[in-house]
C-alpha cells in the first residue's frame, strides 16, 4: 500500500521521462538482448555440433568426419563454411599446396579438418581460437579425425594476441621451431574468426613479415555482417596493388595473392 502511495507522486515523472528518452532505453534493451543471445547461440551451437560430431562420426576416419560435420550442418544452424566457401577452400588447398597454413576463428574444427585433409605431405597447420571452451572442442575434433599434434596446434588467443606469438612458433628467419620447417612464412591463410579484425590482422601478418614472400593466398570468409570490413581489405589491396591482387571475389569468399615485391622480380 505505502508503495502505491510513494509512487502516484511519481508518476508525472515516469511518464516524462519515458516519453523521452523511452526510444533509447528500449533500443539499448533491445541490443542487450541480441548480444546475449549471440552469445549464447555461439557457445549452444559449438556444445551440440561437436556433441554430434563426436558421437556420430567413426574415430580415427577423416572422412566420416567431414560427413558426419556436412550432415549436421544441413539440418542445424551452424557456424562452420559453407559448402560453397567450402569447395573453395579445397581448391585453393589442392592449388597452393602450402607447407604452412594459418587459420583464424578454429570453432569445431570443420575447416581444419578440411585443410589438414588435403595438406601435402609435411603440411602443417596452426589455428587460432579466442574462447578456451571452443578450442578444446575444436582440438579434440582434429584429433579424433587421426591428425597429430606435429600436424597442427590450436592457439588459444585472440587473432591480435597471437600475431607477435606466431613468429616465434613457425621459425620464421630459420629458427627451428615447432613446425621445423624452412622459416618461410604461411603460404595459406583463411580467415573465419571476425571480419572487423580481417584488416588489422592482414597488416599485422605484413608487419611480422608471417606471409611466404613467394606467394601466400589469403581466404576472407564473406558472412552476413562482413561485406563493410571485406570492403575495406580489398581497399587495402587496391592501394598495394605491386604485392596483391584479388584471386577471386565470390559472395561467401574472397581471395587475395600476397607476394613481396621483390626488384627484377615480376609476378
Ligand atoms: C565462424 S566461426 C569459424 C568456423 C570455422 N572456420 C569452421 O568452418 O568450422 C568463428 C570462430 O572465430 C572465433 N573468433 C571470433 N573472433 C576471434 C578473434 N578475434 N580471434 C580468434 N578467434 C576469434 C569464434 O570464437 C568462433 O569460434
């Protein structure tokens, strides 16, 4: 009762204030809501695709993996390519045929999966994979596929964090490192994680000198969000068009060809 009482007074108020700034209340209700339930449509959706995966798939065969992963995603909302981005990705795998890839934004290993399968033989992969949660999972849907830990290694960082980690763990200058190899820097790239960091990571990747010198294609995965922040690496690439080009502009993918301009050197 004493509460009815305070509040008639208050009511002229209420009223006021909702008339004015009621628009901007609800359109900060309104975003609230749609960031929580991203957030928890993104870690639903990565528990259930590899609970079926898991459970679903035959251990130890890579291919039933990736069958096991294509079934799920025709009847499930899901965050793993396409199957357009998808083929893209094989033939840009089975074109380059690089000795190091980089991916970012791992998730449960589908398109890990997919790149380790058509790796040549020596063929390394490092993923990077911001939620700790999500790269367990991811990880363990790589092992489970049969690849071992001397063919692939998930980075738990955010892409930003893990840029100056990467140089140190690929051996780039001929350290010996992890990957053992010749130094010379990721030959692929597929970028899935956040399309606003597409172009910061690109400029980072130039900046640590990570890209092989001799050629790296770098895949941007286009999703529904993404199309500003695509636009702004293919700018990027207009402006430095003596070391890119664009490969190929398709809806759910774009891939553009790194190579150093070196003096006498023509691509
Ligand atoms: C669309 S999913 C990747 C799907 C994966 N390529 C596949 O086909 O299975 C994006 C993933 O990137 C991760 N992510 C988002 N922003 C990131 C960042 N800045 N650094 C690293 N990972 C990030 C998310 O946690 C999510 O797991």
């Amino acid at each position: 009762m004493w509460l009815v009482a305070v509040s008639i007074p208050l009511l002229p108020a209420v009223l006021v204030a909702s008339t004015v700034y009621g628009a901007k209340v609800a359109a900060l209700c309104r975003r609230l809501l749609s960031w929580l339930q991203r957030l928890t449509r993104g870690k639903v959706c990565v528990r259930s695709t590899h609970a079926y995966v898991f459970t679903n798939c035959t251990h130890g065969k890579v291919v039933s993996v990736l069958e096991t992963f294509d079934l799920y995603n025709r009847t499930h909302p899901h965050l793993c390519v396409s199957p357009q981005a998808a083929a893209a990705l094989d033939e840009a795998v089975r074109r380059t045929r690089p000795s190091l890839v980089l991916e970012l934004g791992t998730h449960c290993g589908y398109s890990s999966v997919r790149m380790l399968h058509l790796l040549p033989p020596g063929g390394k992969l490092i993923t990077v994979e911001q939620d700790p949660v999500t790269a367990d999972l991811g990880e363990e849907i790589i092992l489970v596929s049969n690849f071992k830990h001397d063919q692939f290694q998930v980075l738990t960082s955010s892409s930003a964090e893990a840029m100056p980690k990467l140089r140190s763990l690929i051996g780039v200058n001929g350290k010996r490192s992890w990957a053992e190899g010749p130094g010379e820097g990721f030959s692929l790239v597929l970028m899935d994680h956040d399309a606003q960091q597409y172009l910061p990571d690109l400029l980072a990747l130039e900046r640590e000198e990570l890209l092989n010198v001799s050629g790296c294609s770098i895949l941007l995965i286009s999703r529904k969000r993404g199309a500003e922040d695509i636009a702004g690496v293919l700018g990027h690439v207009r402006t430095r068009a003596e070391s890119y080009c664009v490969m190929s502009d398709l809806q759910c993918v774009v891939e553009i060809f790194y190579q150093k301009k070196t003096r006498g050197v023509s691509r």
